[in-house]
C-alpha cells in the first residue's frame, strides 16, 4: 500500500503558516490573493478552503496547528 504525503507545495504553504503569523492572517482574511503565489491543484486549493472554514471559531493561537491537522488528515484520505 503506498502511503500518500503532503503534496510539496502544500507543505510550502502550510510551513509558512506555521511560522509566519501575519502570513496565516492574510490567507485568513483574502485567501484567493494568497494562494495565486502557488501553484495548487482544483483538489488542494478546495482542501486549504476547507481547512480555512474550520479556522473561523479557532483561537488564533491555534489556528495554525488546526490548519496543518486538516490539511494532513484531508491529503491522507
């Protein structure tokens, strides 16, 4: 069985969220604007939607480890 990982550009993305907090703000707030800078597939762009949606009754200092749970658990299913 092959497992599947995070697809690079995906960790890109989900790295500098980690790190970078106005970074995850600007996703947050114009997401579109953001993700125009990588080059993403139809299925990660709805996964990072998804994974966004959740974020809106997140703690902020959470939102970044919430971000990277949903994108794992979304990439590994």
């Amino acid at each position: 069985m092959m497992r599947r990982t995070m697809a690079p550009r995906l960790t890109e993305l989900v790295g500098r969220a980690m790190i970078d907090p106005e970074f995850l703000a600007d996703l947050q707030r114009a997401p579109e604007t953001v993700l125009a800078q990588f080059e993403l597939s139809d299925a990660e762009r709805e996964a990072v939607d998804q994974a966004l949606r959740r974020l809106a009754d997140t703690p902020p200092r959470r939102r970044a480890a919430v971000l990277k749970t949903a994108l794992l658990r979304r990439v590994a299913t």
